[in-house]
C-alpha cells in the first residue's frame, strides 16, 4: 500500500517547535554570541574592574572578602568568586582569561532562560526572549565586566523563573529557584534587595487575585500608594518624624486587613517571603561599615534623569522588537493562530506581566526620584523587563515561520542601530573629554586605547627614567596598571582630575617643573584645564607625535615661581 503524501490539512510543525530547531537552535545561539562578544572579551580592564581585583581578588585569604567592606566596589559573592579564579588560573593577567567566567556565566544565563522559558511559555517565545537578552545593548555592556552585574542578571532571572513555577503551579520547583535567587541577590549587590521586594510584590498579587475580588486587593494596595505620596510629600511640610508616625499609624489601622487578606497567599509563600530579606544576613558582620559606606555612595545628577535614562535603555532593549510585534500581530493569520494555541504553562500570561510590569516599574520611579541612585543599580530589573516583551501576545508566541524569523531579525536589527549609535556618541564625547558611564555609553567598552598607548609610549624615545605622565581620574589606575605591566615605575604616573585622596599628585605642585611632564588624552584643551585645575599652575601644552590611539602631551610651564629643587636635580641627575 503506499504511502500517504501530506496534504494542506495535514499542517507541518512550525520551525521553532521541529526537533532539529529545538536540538541546534540554542547551541547555534551561543555559538554565535560567543564569536559576537570577542571584542568585549578583549577591552581594558577599567577602573572598578582593577579595583577589585586588587582590593578583594589580591586578599591574603577568601575570608577578606567578606570582612572587607571600605568601599561599595565589593560585590562581595562575585569578588569571592574572583578570589577563587585567580587562584586558579594563577594570576595571569590576560583580559580574555579573567573574563572567562563571565562569559560562561553569560552563556549559562541564556541556556538557562531558553530551557526553563520552554516550559514556561513555549519554545519560541523562550528562544526569542533568550536572543533578545543575549543582544540587549544593556546586556552585552555589563556581562564581561569583572564587577557582580552579570551575576546579578543571572541570579534575578533563577528568582523570576521561580515566580513564574510558583504561579504556574510547581511550588517546590519554584520556591527552591526563587529561594536560591533572593538569598544570593543581596549578597552581590545590596541594591537587589530593591528587587527582590518587587518580585516577592508581583508574587503575592498574582496568587491573590485568584483569593480575592479586584475591588479586596484595591483596598489593601490602595493605602500602601498613599503612604509612599505621603512619604515624599510629609517631609516638606513637617519633617521626616512625620513619615514615621504615618507608617506607624497606617500600619496599625490596616493591620486587621491586611491580615484577612492575605493570609491565605502567605500561607503559600512564606518560604520566598523570609528569602526576600535574608540575604541582607550577609551584611551583618560589617553592618557598622556598610552603613558608613552605603550612607556616602553617591548618585547620580537627578532622580528625573535616572527615570529617563532608564525609560531610553528599555527602549533600546525592547524598542524595536515590540514594535514588530505589535505590526506583526495585526496579520489576521498570525492573530488566529495565536488564538488557536496555548503554548503558555502560565495562566492569564498577559494580566501576569502587566502586573510584572507595575511591580518592577512604580518601585523603580519611587527609588529613582527620591534617591537618584546610578542607573546600573536596577540592573536586576533587565530579566523581568525582557519577559514583559511577550505582552502583545496572547498566549501563543510565533506560530508562522516567517512571523518568527522577521521578529529575530527585528532584534538583531535594533541591537546593530543601537550600537552603532552608542559607539559613535560615546567615541564623539571621549575626544571631547566627557566619560560617559551608563547603560548604554561606556567609554571603556571594546575600548584598547590604553592598551596600545603604554605599548607605544614605553618604546618611545620622549620616556626617561624621571619623566611623569599625568592622565585622567576614569583613565588612571587602568594606565598605571598596564604601565607597571610594560615594565615602568608606578610613581611615574599621576592622576588628573578627580585624584584627591588615595591618588592624589605625590609632589607639591611647584615640585613637577624639575620633571619632563606628559599628558596623555584626548583633548588638548580638556587636558589643559584639568591639569591647571589639580595642580593649581598655569602651563601651555605641545603636541608630541605617538603613534597610539591617544594623544600626548608635553607640559611647558608659563611663569614657574621659583623654588629649592628636589635633591636628584641639585645633584645634577635630571634624566
């Protein structure tokens, strides 16, 4: 008998649910984010980077790390995880052998959200959400970094997968995920605990709607957004005792309420509700020194900026690739299609991340506004954020082949613009002086400058033995720590602009007419004015052919009150 031919109703699977897909689809991911990311492996090492590998990854014992605390540099789980690799790779100061872990680990992160993304919400909307993280600009600026950023993004998307097990029904699965998430969150940066409050917020809501009414949760959030107005409007008017006595009494008066509320939710969730704060215990034997440090962090410009700066970076993240799939969805195929399946394990998909949403933005702006912290402290925010990107979509994801191929290539389209756009501004700021740090321009990203510069500058015959160089505060310990690697003297490099403290000039001003000075940078007259600026003196500078991506600098005095020379020059030693 022979056999039957397919027929047009009998329909193929679509090409993100075939097995070849699922089998080579991810390996094909990360091979080519591997090879994408190189160049990233390859950049300077900055100035937090040598920061903490010298500070925590150099400590005489792992112990160090976590009794440490004179800055907010240390990430304290990500330094100790440095202390190890180090150890391990025996301190070889390779930009690509140090970063190897974070590449891993970003490798891990993208398995990890297309694997359980899957099972949560289909396969093609899991392998979309994983190309669209693994080529987020925000993303691909942090992940390499020797800092806890990309440990950060992976332990905040194990706990918002452990909030979407939880929600979809497999409680055990998902509390060991959001447990292992929120306890660790902390610990790397205390910032997250930031998150780990809206994630547990988001949790409690979704399981409550299906325990109460809409109008029940209204009354027991609707006090909660009164108190945070009150909190930044009371103070103005009647001091900051003001803000504790409305939380009290708020407290006390919607006690009664709040219980029989969510009572039957908390029974469900206790376990992530003592994960949320636990991992605040790691800060407990240094409490007097992360209260002193935390107290002095600074932030940044304003609270508005850092809301508008984030609302630029999601759109970067999202912007293109929601717009496709709001065009997209409009095709009467894909959209009966999409009716037709139910690829998500989640139920009510698209009222959960709204929710989501809320809980991750309104957090957000109330920090943001009232404290202006740096952007990249809400880094945690990135997973959730990317998993809201399945709004437009009811819930099945990309059924039609060419749906899902166009949506990939929306992704890498806005990835490219959005780096071009970024590489050109930041290198247009660097020459003109401006470092530009955020999550979309960083002027160290794919940046070598440094590493050529010293090359060329330790070959160059304008270099003596008593010469000093002088170069920007965001550029100093990375030059004088690749200086020292090219075989020169650490005291032969000083620290403009900034340097005050523990870097600041180990002369008195009047002292560095009797060296041969240089400047290296980019812009004369920025260079200038920093120099005049750190040292107080008057001088002009003279451009000195070096063969390097920066530019150098010969300093010449203008009037030098005269003074007694240090005792190397009254010997007659000047070179």
């Amino acid at each position: 008998m022979p056999e039957e031919s397919p027929t047009d109703d009998q329909p193929t699977l679509p090409l993100a649910e075939t097995p070849g897909f699922q089998k080579w689809g991810l390996i094909g991911l990360l091979i080519f984010f591997t090879v994408f990311t190189f160049d990233f492996m390859r950049t300077d090492l900055w100035f937090d980077e040598l920061l903490t590998l010298g500070d925590y990854g150099t400590q005489q014992h792992l112990g160090g790390v976590f009794t440490s605390y004179e800055v907010a540099n240390n990430h304290i789980l990500f330094s100790a995880a440095l202390w190890i690799w180090l150890r391990v790779i025996r301190f070889v100061m390779a930009e690509e052998v140090l970063r190897f872990p974070c590449l891993l680990l970003a490798l891990i992160t993208i398995s990890t959200l297309y694997i359980h993304g899957r099972r949560l919400f289909g396969n093609a909307a899991a392998y979309l959400l994983a190309v669209l993280l693994a080529f987020s600009p925000v993303f691909l600026s942090f992940f390499y970094q020797l800092r806890g950023y990309g440990l950060t993004i992976f332990l905040s998307l194990i706990a918002t997968l452990g909030a979407f097990y939880i929600i979809a029904g497999q409680r055990r699965k998902g509390t060991v995920m959001y447990v292992i998430g929120a306890v660790l969150l902390p610990g790397v940066i205390p910032s997250n605990l930031l998150f780990n409050g809206s994630l547990f917020l988001f949790l409690s809501l979704t399981l409550a709607a299906r325990e109460r009414s809409p109008w029940q949760l209204a009354l027991t959030c609707a006090p909660a957004l009164v108190l945070v107005i009150l909190r930044e409007t009371l103070p103005f008017w009647f001091g900051s005792g003001a803000v504790i006595a409305t939380v009290s009494v708020g407290i006390v008066v919607y006690l009664p309420v709040l219980v029989w509320c969510w009572w039957p939710v908390m029974r469900q969730i206790w376990i992530p509700a003592i994960a949320t704060i636990a991992g605040m215990a790691i800060y407990v034997p240094i409490w007097d020194d992360f209260r002193r440090v935390i107290s002095g962090t600074g932030g940044w410009v304003s609270g508005p900026e850092v809301a508008g700066h984030w609302f630029i970076a999601i759109a970067a993240h999202l912007g293109l690739f929601v717009i496709g799939c709001l065009c997209l969805h409009k095709q009467p195929q894909l959209r009966n299609a999409a009716d037709g399946a139910r690829d998500s394990k989640v139920p009510d998909l698209r009222r959960s991340l709204w929710l989501l949403a809320l809980c991750c933005v309104v957090p957000m702006l109330d920090v943001a506004l009232w404290r202006a912290p740096y952007p990249r402290a809400f880094l945690a925010y990135l997973v959730p954020l990317t998993f809201c990107a399945l709004i437009p979509f009811r819930n099945s994801f990309c059924r039609i082949d060419r749906f899902f191929l166009l949506l990939i290539f929306f992704i890498l389209a806005n990835d490219v613009v959005w780096f071009r756009l970024s590489d050109h501004y930041t290198r247009n700021a660097l020459h003109r002086g401006e470092y530009r740090q955020d999550l979309l321009q960083q002027f160290y990203t794919r940046n070598e400058d440094i590493y050529y510069t010293t090359h060329a500058l330790a070959q160059s015959p304008i270099m003596g033995s008593r010469t000093r160089i002088f170069v920007d505060f965001h550029e100093y310990i990375a030059f004088a720590q690749y200086w020292q690697w090219r075989g020169g003297r650490l005291d032969q490099v000083e620290c403009l602009n900034g340097g005050g403290g523990r870097f600041a000039p180990r002369l008195k001003p009047q002292a560095y007419r009797f060296y041969p000075q240089l400047i290296v940078g980019y812009d004369p007259e920025f260079a200038r004015k920093s120099y005049e600026e750190t040292l107080g003196l008057t001088v002009q500078l003279q451009e000195v052919y070096l063969p390097s991506p920066m530019r150098l600098f010969r300093v010449i005095p203008v009037n030098p009150e005269p003074i007694r020379p240090p005792p190397d020059v009254q010997r007659g030693r000047l070179l």
